[in-house]
C-alpha cells in the first residue's frame, strides 16, 4: 500500500459533520444499518473509512437523483 493509498479513519465526530448529520444518529447502530452506513470497528471503537463514506454519500445522491444538481 502506497502512501497515497492508505487509508483515512474518521471517529464518529468527524464522520458526522462530514455527512452533515447529528454524531448521536450516526453513533446509534440501528441507524447506521438502516442507512448501510460503511462503518468498522477496531476493538470497541467504531470508525469510518473517509473513502468508504465518500463512495457511500454519492451512491445516496446518485440514487435520489440529486447527482448533477446544483
């Protein structure tokens, strides 16, 4: 793995401001699989793969429509 491939881990704080939502929905299990929200956890830590959560956030717009608007 290259320096330019490796990974980038958000805690919840950060993921949540990242995807704009509350970082008590995104620390709630039940939301997160509701949503599918790529998440890992390391030990009793959860975190977030800042490329997963980017792929993720445009797969929701791609599939609202909301791709190419605005």
């Amino acid at each position: 793995m290259t320096d330019d491939e490796e990974a980038h881990y958000l805690r919840v704080r950060d993921a949540a401001k990242y995807l704009a939502i509350s970082p008590r929905s995104l620390a709630d299990p039940s939301f997160r699989k509701r949503h599918s929200i790529p998440t890992l956890r390391i030990g009793r830590v959860v975190v977030f793969n800042a490329i997963d959560l980017a792929q993720w956030l445009n797969s929701k717009a791609a599939s609202s429509g909301a791709a190419g608007h605005g």
